[in-house]
C-alpha cells in the first residue's frame, strides 16, 4: 500500500524567540524580529540590542571583530555586512534595501590574487572597522568601504558610495558622498520620550 508523504512546507515570517535563541548569537535582546529567510555567518561573535528588526535575506557575515547591533535598529530586505573587521551599528540607526557595508576589501590594483577561495598569503585585503554611530540613516543600495565612520545623526542617500567618514548631522549623497544639507535635530528629543515609554513599558511587565 502506497502511503503519501507531504513535502515539507518552507517556513516564511519572523522567526520565533526560540528558533533566535538557536542561532548562537554572542548576545540577543528583547522584542527582535528576524526574518526566516535571513542568513548570518559567524553568529557567535555577532551581538543585538532590543528593538531590532532584521528583514528578509538580509545577510551578515562577522569576522573575527564581529559585528554590533544596537538597540532600536532596522536593517531591511538584502543588506550586506561583511569583513574581518569591527562593523558597529548604534541605537536607532537604519540600513536600507541592498545596502552593503563592507570592512574588508580585495586589492584592485593587481598585487594580490582576489577572492574567498585564494589563500590569506596570496592576497591583499585590507581591513578597517566601520562604526553608524547613532541615528544614522543609510538609504537604498548605497555601499560603504572599510574605515569609515559615519557621525551621529548622518542620512547617507540612496545609492551613495561613502569612502570616507561622514560628518554628524549632514546629509549626503552621490559617488563622491557630497554633502547637501543639514540634518534637524529633533530626533533627539523623540528618543528621550521613546527610552522613557520603554522604561514605562517594562515597569509594567514587572508589575505584572
């Protein structure tokens, strides 16, 4: 007698504290949405604060620094963080749709041999942490190099290649990561009354 054997279904959605907790993580807060299609490498030296919302194949790959996510952070659908080096993403800051930022890179210029498959001896990447300090905002598909720190409070534009620091509180955009404007500060305030309605929040918890 033939018996029928249902495939299993793929899972999509969030996935349970449980399933978070079996990934390994150095270190995971509370109320953390992860998408079941993401991917990370390295899970043991990657950390994340409370708040935090990491989108559908999104991938991190931490190297032997690890990576830092903060407290209130999104990283949306596609992004890309990778490298040997620190990457430190800080309370209330956001990475955008295909987003990449990178804290090792190939040699370009033909002294070393390229690639994951090549032997360390043979090549020459170079390697710097990357810090989005506070309330950075980072838009869609812009790429950011090793060794760059982006200031408390910065917008990166979409599409924007950022090679160097930016500045607090500026806005750029562009291949060349030009400054166009400056950014308000009332941000700062909303977070004071945020901290305290999850202080609020957790108070209660308690209580009950």
């Amino acid at each position: 007698m033939n018996q029928h054997h249902e495939a299993p279904r793929r899972r999509f959605g969030f996935l349970a504290p449980a399933e978070i907790e079996a990934i390994g993580f150095a270190g995971v807060g509370e109320h953390v949405l992860i998408d079941s299609s993401a991917r990370f490498y390295g899970a043991e030296r990657i950390s994340i604060g409370s708040h935090v919302r990491i989108d559908a194949f999104a991938v991190l790959s931490a190297g032997r620094d690890g990576i830092g996510i903060g407290s209130h952070v999104h990283i949306a659908v596609g992004a890309f963080l990778t490298g040997q080096a620190r990457i430190e993403v800080h309370d209330f800051a956001g990475i955008s749709f295909q987003s990449a930022i990178f804290s090792s890179n190939d040699d370009y210029f033909g002294t070393g041999l390229t690639g994951p498959t090549i032997p360390d001896h043979f090549r020459q990447v170079t390697s710097a942490p990357v810090t989005l300090e506070e309330h950075v905002i980072v838009g869609a598909s812009c790429v950011i190099l090793p060794g760059v720190t982006i200031g408390h409070g910065a917008a990166v534009g979409a599409l924007t290649l950022v090679r160097h620091d930016v500045l607090p509180w500026t806005i750029v955009s562009g291949h060349t990561a030009r400054t166009v404007a400056r950014r308000q500060k009332d941000i700062l305030e909303l977070e004071v009354q945020l901290r305290e309605d999850d202080e609020e929040a957790k108070a209660r918890a308690t209580r009950e």
